[in-house]
C-alpha cells in the first residue's frame, strides 16, 4: 500500500526554521518524484518544490533561496523540506504527494500527483 507520512511540523517564530519529512511506504522514491505543497486558510492548495532522481529539484519563487529539498535515496525513503528563514506567510498545512515527474508545470498544476500525505501544520508567528 502507497502511502506517505509528514513530520516535522509546528510553531515558530518568524526568522526561524524548521525541517519537514515526508516518509514513503509501498514505493521506493528512487522511482517516483516527491512534491511539497502548502495550503493556508482561505487560500489554495499550492505548489511548494519537488524533487526527483530523474528530473532534479525545482521550487517555486515563494521559497526560493530560504526553502532546500532533500531526499534519503538509499536507506530512509524519505524526502525532508528544510525551511529557514520563515515568514508568517509561509504558515498553512505542509503535504507532500507523489509523482511521476517533478516540473514546474506540473507542480504549479499539481495534475500529476495522485497520493497524498494527511499533511502537517507550519505556523509562523511570534
């Protein structure tokens, strides 16, 4: 059974950080991409980064410079958002999905990604 776990999450005062994991089982990520999405109150699900062995690593300019994906490829099938630097804009709920491609296109339209994690809470405040 394909399923992916979010950790990680939690309180933190703007300026600050915080590392996201996002734990798959059924699959292995060395096959599949991995992208982040946040959804704040009131607002959209949007698309955060992805990663890939095959496609690489792609962010949207939201977070660009302050946000860094990583994957544990070879023991804990796992992929971690690393965010630093955080804004109270960055607070929403943090899921991660799978994908068989990891674009900007498809992170944006987020129409490639067919499992989802129950997603974890980033709230950003002092």
């Amino acid at each position: 059974e394909v399923q992916l776990v979010e950790s990680g999450g939690g309180l933190v005062q703007p300026g600050g950080s915080l590392r996201l994991s996002c734990t798959a089982s059924g699959f292995s990520i060395n096959n599949y991409a991995i992208g982040w999405f946040r959804q704040a109150p009131g607002k959209v699900r949007e698309g955060v980064s992805c990663i890939s062995l095959n496609d690489g690593i792609y962010y949207m300019d939201s977070v660009k410079g302050r946000f860094t994906v990583s994957g544990d490829f070879s023991k804990n099938n796992t992929v971690y958002l690393q965010m630093n630097s955080l804004k109270p804009e960055d607070t929403a709920v943090y899921y991660c999905a799978r994908s068989y491609i990891c674009t900007l296109y498809h992170l944006k339209a987020m129409d490639a990604y067919g499992y989802w994690g129950q997603g974890t809470q980033v709230t950003v405040s002092s």
